[in-house]
C-alpha cells in the first residue's frame, strides 16, 4: 500500500523537487494549487501528509483550519521563503525554507515517511499462514499455526485448546526471509477453540528492527 500525499502550491519548480523525491520513496503525490480546493479534498480523503506552501495566497488561512472537521493529518510539512513561516512553526511538524535543497528535502520527507510507517505499522496486523513454535518451561514444546503479525505480537492457532503458561518462546522464520524470529512473549488471550494472541516481551533491538522493516516492506507491496 503506497502512502499518500497532498502537495498545496503552485511553484512548479517546488512541486518538480518534491514529486520526485516523494516517488522515490514511495509516497504518492497529488497537487492542488488552491487551498480551498485542498480543504475539500482532505475532508473526503485520508492523507498521510500535507505539504504547504506558505508564499501561497491563502495558504496561512488554510493552515489555521487543519484540524476543524477535517480527516486527521498525521504530519503537515511547510516550506516558504524566509519571514513567512512563523504560523507554519507552530503547526507543522517539518519545515524546510524555499529554494528547497534536495539534500535538505530528502532528509526531511524520509523522516517523515519514517514517522507514517511507524504510525501506521503500529496498529497494522499483516495475516500469514506459517508454521511456528512454542516453547515453555524446561522441555515443553507445542506446534501451532501463525495467522497474524504485528511489531507487539502475534495471532496463533492451536491444534487444540491447551492451558500455555506464560512466558513462551517463540520461533518461527519470516516469509522469503532468512531472519529466524525468536522471541520471548506471554499469552495475551486464549478462546475455547485454541486461537490464541501473544504479545512479545524482551525483544532485542536486533529482533525488533529486522521485523519492523520486514513489516514496512509488506505494507508497501501489498
């Protein structure tokens, strides 16, 4: 799933910079050079990021009404020559000055595609079908089926209902991954029919970055 954009100016040569910039990383672009009509557009659709151009006329007016009845906007990101900025500061969460440096700009819409990834991987529970491991006390091991994944846990099912103390181990690979997942978590919930919900515990820093990049990756392509 591609994330999205709203790009509100009419300096073309800003919105050449950005367009290419946000299609590489895969952030989709739609430019709307008047304001009003970006309000419209934002209060019928969900943008992960809005783009301003505060040398716009009308574009403070704009800026001032993000929040009133619109879709909620994750991160509002401003450019404008200097002096004209000073409202943006104190709403927008990235501001680089115009002419844009592409190096200045790059650096800024990664940070903020990173902010939307981890936003959005945060609730986001991608559905597999994989076999995984489990292990408890000093010898006990069950097989069950892996339904779903997110960065705080995982969704099984078990042959059976079985009574699984906490903590568990957890093993299983990544699909069309050579990362072998390990990790210690404990039963969030169990039902009669032998679904159950592990949340992880004590994930290395290691663990954790390779699943949230994995995680990222799927979210982008499917």
């Amino acid at each position: 799933m591609t994330l999205s954009s709203l790009v509100v100016s009419r300096d073309w040569a800003e919105v050449s910079v950005l367009e290419c910039i946000l299609g590489g990383l895969h952030i989709g672009v739609d430019v709307e050079p008047e304001p009003k009509r970006a309000r419209e557009k934002l209060a019928k659709s969900k943008i992960d990021a809005v783009i301003v151009d505060c040398d716009l006329d009308g574009s403070i007016g704009f800026l001032r009404g993000l929040g009133t009845g619109l879709n909620a906007v994750p991160l509002v990101i401003v450019s404008g020559s200097n002096g004209q900025t000073n409202l943006a500061d104190m709403v927008a969460t990235f501001v680089f000055k115009k002419p844009i440096s592409v190096e200045q700009a790059v650096r800024t819409l990664s940070a903020a595609r990173n902010m939307i990834l981890d936003g959005r991987l945060r609730y986001n529970r991608h559905a597999l079908d994989l076999p995984v491991s489990l292990a408890y006390g000093s010898r006990k091991k069950v097989e069950a089926h892996l339904m779903n994944l997110s960065q705080g846990g995982l969704g099984i099912r078990l042959p059976h209902a079985v009574a699984l103390p906490s903590p568990v181990r957890v093993s299983f690979q990544l699909p069309e991954s050579k990362v072998q997942m390990k990790v210690q978590g404990e039963v969030a919930w169990i039902d009669k029919l032998g679904n159950a919900g592990i949340r992880f515990l004590d994930m290395s820093p290691a663990v954790k970055r390779d699943l949230q990049l994995w995680l990222a990756q799927q979210y982008l392509t499917h």
